[in-house]
C-alpha cells in the first residue's frame, strides 16, 4: 500500500532467537509495501545489507537515537589517539649510527694529542718572543788557550806549534791535546779569521795518511805546494775542507828545528785545515811557533 507522498517505507520487527551454539542474538526483519518479509542480510544485495545495517544502527554515545553528550566524545577522541599515537615504549628505535666504542675514544684522544700540540706550540713561540734577539751580537764564542798550551807541551812527545803576531780579529774558538787517541798524540788549536771563516792547526803523530784524511774531513792531496818559510807545504782539496800539510822529515830527529825558527819534529805530521782559503790557511801556517819561540 502507497502513501501519500510515495510508497510506504519498509516495516522492521525485531525478535531474539537463540543460535545453534547457544548464542543470543537479535533478528530483525523487515516487510515492504508488498507485504513481503525479510530478514536481514537474506536474499539481499550488499547495497540493501548495507542501507539496513545504517538505518537500525543506534546513534554513536547514547540509544534510542539520543546525540552522544561530549564526555563520551571526548573519551572517544582520548581512547582514538591513545591508538594512533605510539607511547614511548611502543616507538621503534632504528639502528645507532653515533659514533661511540673505541672510534669514539680514538677520535677523542687524536683531538686532545692536537690540543696539546698546539699549546706546547704556543708556549713556546712566547717563551722565544722573550729571549732576546740582537742580530748584532757576535755568535762566535772566544776562548783562551794559553793554560792548556803550557800543560799540554810539556806532557807532548813533540813541539807544539801555535800561531805569534795574528791579529786580534782571528780568534780562538777550540783547544784540545789528547795523548793517546787513534792517531797518536794529537793537538788541536781552532780559529775564526777575520771574514768568520774556519781554520785550524792540527797536529799528530800516528799513521799520517790516515790522520790527514780525518782531519781535512776527506780531502784529496793535489800536485800544488806552497812555500811557506822555506818549507813546502802540499794542498789538499776537499768538498768541506782544503788544507796545507807539511810533510814529515823522516831523516830529522825529534824536536829538530825546521826553518822559520819553528821546531817540527820528524815523526810529526802538521795540517793547517778548515773552511778558509788557501790565502788565509797560509797566513796562518806562517805564523806558527813554538811555546818557547813564541814567549809562551
């Protein structure tokens, strides 16, 4: 039967009945305007299903079609993001990638080993900033080697010689007499001329090839002499040293005089030698005496 404004909604009627596992559960169905009943879900489409389940739904908070009251949303809203936000034991923490063992400690200790390298540094570019710096001053150390002149030649088994009438600008920097050392009994007398080049007497009387290697630091002997006071005097070239060396005389005894007024004896080889030029290294082979000669 129709109605006035169109055919007659359908009728629900709502009966409980009891399942086959013993389950109570409410059946409804429904008759439409053809007076035909239904239950709901048989002999339906999914889109009939559907519209039956909306239209016997009860209203979300409350029965009997009543609008929920906003304590019930609320805890609806506080139970749905309960559910969807994760709580802190529920986050998954993925793989650590920070640097830690001991990468960590050794990245540590390179950055401490730096750290103090750099103060260590600085410490001590203040501690040179405070010395003083007077590009002025002479560097050469001067000594006095009359003392040791005098001791030595008297233990010596040979005429020491030492330089007499050389100016003040050549200056001593080293002295030393060892009596038994590779090459014998060995005198050393060094200098600084006056252009602060180097420039040394050396004397000894052990194996004379061999002394004269050692002393001249390698330098090879030339075919060129010097006359210095009637004796010849050989050169000797090398790549640090040149030298002058006054060949021994085999047939002189000891302590014999040599001319000059200085006294060589003939077991003795005597080495003017450093970094001077020959010039220079002559100069100072002429001024070579012995103590007593020279007043010493």
């Amino acid at each position: 039967m129709s109605g006035r404004g169109g055919p007659r909604a359908p009728v629900y009627e709502a009966r409980w009945r009891v399942g086959d596992d013993g389950a109570v559960g409410e059946q409804r169905d429904s008759t439409d305007e053809t007076g035909t009943t239904r239950t709901a879900g048989e002999d339906a489409t999914p889109e009939a299903a559907a519209d039956d389940r909306a239209a016997t739904a009860p209203a979300a908070g409350g029965g009997d079609g009543a609008a929920p009251d906003s304590g019930s949303a609320e805890a609806a809203g506080t139970a749905g993001a309960d559910r969807s936000a994760p709580g802190p034991e529920q986050v998954e923490s993925g793989p650590d990638h920070s640097t830690s063992g001991p990468e960590k400690k050794g990245l540590k200790s390179v950055r401490d080993m730096v750290l103090s390298m750099a103060v260590i540094g600085l410490g001590a570019l203040l501690l040179y900033s405070t010395l003083p710096n007077d590009e002025s001053q002479d560097p050469v150390y001067e000594i006095t080697y009359e003392a040791e002149l005098a001791t030595a030649g008297r233990a010596a088994p040979y005429e020491l010689l030492s330089p007499e009438g050389l100016s003040d600008k050549w200056r001593a920097t080293s002295v030393s007499y060892k009596a038994n050392s590779d090459h014998g009994s060995v005198w050393h007398l060094g200098f600084m001329n006056p252009s602060d080049e180097y420039a040394a007497v050396e004397q000894g009387n052990g194996d004379e090839r061999k002394f004269v290697h050692e002393v001249t630091r390698g330098a090879s002997e030339t075919e060129t002499t010097e006359t210095v006071n009637g004796e010849e005097w050989v050169r000797y070239k090398g790549e640090k040293y040149n030298a002058l060396v006054l060949q021994r005389d085999p047939d002189a005894p000891d302590r014999a005089n040599f001319s000059g007024g200085s006294q060589q004896d003939g077991g003795v080889t005597t080495v003017v030698t450093g970094t001077a030029s020959y010039a220079s290294l002559k100069k100072l082979a002429a001024s070579l005496e012995p103590p007593q000669t020279a007043g010493n």
